[in-house]
C-alpha cells in the first residue's frame, strides 16, 4: 500500500473517531443538562440559599454547608437537606426563602461536589453518610430531620438505618431505592471508562460514577432495611421521567414484609416530573408535615427505636413553611435526642 495513501486513510480514521466522541459527549451533555437544571449554571451554589455559609473539616472531608437559623431561640428541631447527583446545596433555595419559626435548616454540598472535598469522591453510599455523620456533630446534639432528593433520599434512608439515635426522620423526595429500577444508558458506561470520563465537565463526571455503582450499594441497603425504626415519608412525581415512582411500591413492599408498614407513609403527585423541590415546594411542606405527625405519634406511642426516656412532655409547636404542624415531642433541655 502506498504510505501516503495509509498515512491519510489513518488521518480520515483520526477524524472520524475524534468526531464521534465529540458528537457522543455533546449528546450525552444535552441530556444531562435537560435531565438536570443548573448543571452549567450556578444553580447549585449555596450563594442562592441568603444563608450563612460555613466550612468544615473533619474525618478526612472538606464540607461546605449552609445554614438558616430558626427566628426563635434557641431552635430545638433541624432539618438537613441533601441533594441529589449532580447537584448542590442551592437547590433547596425555595425551602431556605421561606420563613422558619423553630426550625434550624442546613443543607450541604456532598463530597465530589461544590465546594466540597475529596473532590473526586468514592462513588458509593457509604462514604456520603459517612460525610453527613462527620458534619452532623458540629452542628448539633439534637437528632435532625433528613430530607433528601434523588440521589440523597437512600444516603437520608441509610444514614437512618444506621444511625437512629442521631436520625429522627427522613422525607424521600424523587429517591430511588430499588436496584431493579437502576439501568444505566449505554453512553454513562462509555463516559465511566477513565479516559473519556475526562471530556464531561466535573459535575457530570462524578454524577455518573455514582450512577454507575448505586445499583449494588442499593443491594446492599436492602439488607438493613429491617433494622429501621424511624419514620419514613415518600414524595414522588407519577410522571418522573428519571427515578421511576415504581421505587415507592417497591419500598412499601419491603417495609410491610418486615412488619414496618407503620413507619411508612407516601404521597405520589399527579402529572409531577422529578424536579419537585423547586418546582413543588408546597408539597415538601405538605410531606414534612405528615412526617412531623408520625415521629409524634411515633415518640407519645413509644414505639420501637424510642427509649422511655425519649417521651419527654416537652412539646414544640413547629411552623415550618409557614404552616402550623403538630406538636413534636423532644426530651428536656440538655438531653440529648
């Protein structure tokens, strides 16, 4: 064959290849920038929140968080606030814009993004709730509220099955929880290979690892599930084009096989996408509520996962959202929940 002729053949080759990784990046970053707001923009930045802006530093990770004091104190109830994948602590800017009474709020970038480190996180559960119980201690005694969208309802639902006595609660908002439902597209296996992970911006590199291994860490959550003994609240959109609302039967069927159907409770909404903290806030508020009410029945019942000690006749009263709920018992002053 004539060198020239093969040198050229190569070169065409060279362009046809570089063409097509480049075609497949920029399809696969218009989907992820449809399927996820503000991958691009500042959408996720904590800026957004008109919080106090914090950094911490311990256990190994750098957590940037955000925090709203409640305009009563001292605030005996927090609420924590974990995004999805990919995503920031800005996202939960229409939950942060309302008027909190007796509520702290804190929400936190995850390590791998924001201002959060490591910077290339392990893709895995595990080391999200890790990161969440190595902040929780700096910021209070109390046990909190977790309330987690997408990708941070199972780090919310882990952490509870892990750690109780730090974990009062958890809203899953969008979660998804059955590994059956997790099916990976084709080009998110591509983008996992080292190399061509490096053409997709940060955000979407670290979104897809963890998208890729959640299936087994998932497996591997379904083994506690008969541990939890908190309460458990589902908020889900019938029309999630992105975590299948199927994750909330799912779910409920693997409660009520382990006798917990009284810590479980959902709300699915009509014609709703993925996308309900800022495009729903009201029905967070609405979810919250109903969490709020099973965690005081919960605590007045002394139902399992509650020592005697912990029904204590101290009540708050907890407008949240700038709605009245019911009243949540907490121990006296001083005790830890």
């Amino acid at each position: 064959m004539n060198p020239h002729r093969k040198h050229g053949w190569n070169r065409k080759r060279g362009w046809k290849i570089l063409l097509c990784v480049s075609g497949a990046v920029f399809l696969f970053t218009f989907m992820a920038s449809q399927a996820f707001p503000g991958v691009f923009a500042r959408f996720d930045d904590p800026a957004r929140l008109g919080a106090t802006i914090h950094v911490t530093v311990t256990n190994g990770f750098r957590i940037r968080w955000a925090e709203k004091s409640a305009a009563t104190h001292p605030a005996r109830l927090n609420l924590v606030f974990i995004h999805g994948t990919p995503g920031g602590a800005g996202i939960w800017a229409a939950q942060f814009q309302t008027l909190f009474t007796n509520a702290n709020l804190i929400a936190y970038d995850r390590p791998g993004f924001g201002g959060s480190k490591p910077v290339r996180a392990q893709p895995h559960l595990q080391q999200q709730v890790d990161a969440l119980m190595s902040l929780l201690p700096g910021i209070t005694t109390n046990r909190v509220l977790l309330v987690g969208h997408s990708y941070g309802s199972p780090i919310a639902l882990l952490a509870a099955l892990e750690h109780p006595d730090k974990i009062s609660g958890v809203l899953l908002i969008g979660g998804d929880l059955d590994p059956a439902q997790e099916k990976p597209w084709l080009l998110q296996y591509i983008f996992g290979w080292r190399v061509t992970s490096w053409f997709l911006p940060h955000a979407l590199r670290q979104c897809n690892r963890e998208l890729l291994t959640v299936r087994a860490d998932l497996t591997e959550m379904q083994g506690q599930l008969p541990k939890l003994s908190v309460p458990v609240v589902m908020l889900h959109g019938d029309r999630d084009p992105l975590v299948p609302v199927e994750n909330v039967a799912w779910l409920e069927q693997q409660l009520g096989a382990f006798g917990k159907t009284s810590l479980f409770s959902k709300i699915i909404l009509p014609g709703v996408n993925h996308f309900i903290p800022w495009e729903h806030p009201a029905e967070v508020e609405r979810a919250l509520r109903r969490l709020n009410e099973m965690i005081a029945r919960q605590t007045a019942d002394g139902a399992p996962g509650w020592r005697a000690s912990e029904r204590c006749p101290h009540v708050i009263r907890l407008p949240v959202f700038g709605t009245k709920l019911p009243a949540i018992r907490e121990c006296d002053r001083g005790s830890k929940l």
